[in-house]
C-alpha cells in the first residue's frame, strides 16, 4: 500500500544532526550517528510454536529461534534500543548504541513477556511493546501485571489501538477513539509517555496519519518492508521476522537492506 506524502503528513525536513561521538552510550558502546539515519525495526507477533491449525502460522517464531535470532546480531555487535532512543537521536542529536535495532512485538501475547523477555534480558536489551487495549482481557494476551514487568524491564509501551480494526473504514468519532482512545488509557494505566503508535495490520490513509498526528504521537510503524529513517516518522518500515525465516532468513532480509 503507498503511504502517504508530502508536508501535510511527513512535516518539514528535519535539521541536521551533532553527534558527539565520544559520549558513551548506555551499554557502554561507543555513540555515533548510524548511517543514513536508518535503523532497522524488527517485527514480531507471538514467541511461541504455532499450533496445530493456526490461522497465521507465520506469525509464530518459536523461543529457540528467536533466541538464535537475538545470539546473532548480538555476535555481530548489533544493540537493541527503543523507538524513543532512535527518535531522540533523530531529532535531538542524542548518542545511540553502535549498530542499533530495534525489537517491536505487535498486539500483546503473553508470549512476548515469558519468551521474548528473558531472551533479551540476557543481553540487557529492551523490547517495544505495541499493545492493543483489549488484549489486556483475553487469556492468551498481555494482562497490566505483565507489562509493568516489562516496563520494570526497561520496555517501551506503545499502542496499537483499542480493539484493532481497520482504521481506514471508521468515522471520525471511531478514529479517534481508537488513536487518541488507545494512548489516553494506556497513559493513564501504565504512567509511560505511549510517544509511538502501531497501524493495525499496517493499514493507514492520509485521515488515520492526521489522527495520528493529533493524538500527539511522535511516530508511527507501518509493514511496509525497509528500514526505520527519521524522514519517515509517521510511516517507519519494518522488517518482519517470519517463523520460517530462521537466523538465515533474517540475515538475507537484512543485506537486502544493505544492513551486514
């Protein structure tokens, strides 16, 4: 799907960068300016093995996968960061890891939060939580106790909408109940600043960006296949990580973006 263009969705160019180079970062990496801006925004849905007849089997990345997925870029001096960390950098000139990436889990399955987590708290990273509010209720899903767990953990929390509908076919009334509705009660509920939001199934026009917009968001991620670029803040590519895709999968995805 094109995403929408132009000033009335993108926003004026952003101003160059100063970096100091010599700041260390969090971990204790060297700070510098990544190459072209560009980071990569890895997507996943559920940590877990797909069961027998699952209607998306793809969307499923089983913990030792995963956790071989996270070995490598970690032995390839990659570091994890949020979506606020490569913002700030962006538009404030802030250090940031050398070799970031950035690990979105979309929707809020509890399996991010007994998987996902304690793989990349072995190696100190932290997560972004794109979570719709409804999910908070469902069995399989990511209760409030959990994700203040992954708060604790140093998790970003982002939204990804109320009941995640198609938010190109909603009146005005609707619209803003699940963009502006979803980041209030996430605020309210969890006391984090909600600075990101999610298309839901990656579907978006030039109404949902305006919407976005007003709620006051700072950005937004699409699945449209690419890097995350601060010339893009209201659109961010991702790279959705596949079950089937394996530590090969993901490494030919990344080179395809000239990431190695």
């Amino acid at each position: 799907m094109p995403r929408p263009r132009g000033r009335a969705y993108i926003g004026a160019a952003l101003c160059a960068l100063i970096v100091a180079a010599a700041l260390p970062a969090r971990d204790g990496t060297a700070a510098r300016r990544t190459s072209s801006d560009a980071v990569p925004i890895l997507m996943y849905h559920v940590i877990a093995a797909p069961p027998r007849g699952a209607p998306y089997p793809e969307l499923y990345v089983d913990p030792k996968t995963f956790a071989d997925e996270v070995a490598w870029l970690a032995a390839h001096h990659f570091h994890a960061v949020t979506l606020q960390a490569a913002y700030d950098h962006w538009r404030r000139g802030a250090p940031l890891a050398t070799r970031p990436v950035v690990f979105t889990f979309d929707d809020g399955y509890r399996s991010q939060y007994a998987s996902a987590l304690p793989i990349l708290r072995a190696h100190g990273w932290p997560g972004v939580l794109d979570l719709t509010v409804r999910n908070e209720n469902d069995r399989w899903g990511m209760p409030p106790p959990l994700v203040r767990r992954l708060i604790h953990a140093g998790w970003e929390i982002d939204a990804h909408s109320i009941t995640h509908p198609d938010l190109r076919t909603l009146d005005a009334p609707r619209l803003q109940h699940e963009v502006q509705g979803a980041r209030t009660l996430l605020r309210r509920q969890f006391h984090v600043p909600v600075n990101f939001f999610c298309y839901p199934a990656g579907r978006y026009d030039a109404t949902v960006v305006e919407a976005v917009r007003k709620a006051g968001y700072l950005g937004a991620t699409s699945t449209e296949f690419g890097l995350g670029r601060s010339s893009d803040l209201v659109a961010l590519d991702r790279v959705r990580v596949n079950g089937g895709d394996g530590v090969s999968g993901l490494v030919a995805k990344l080179k395809t973006l000239g990431v190695t």
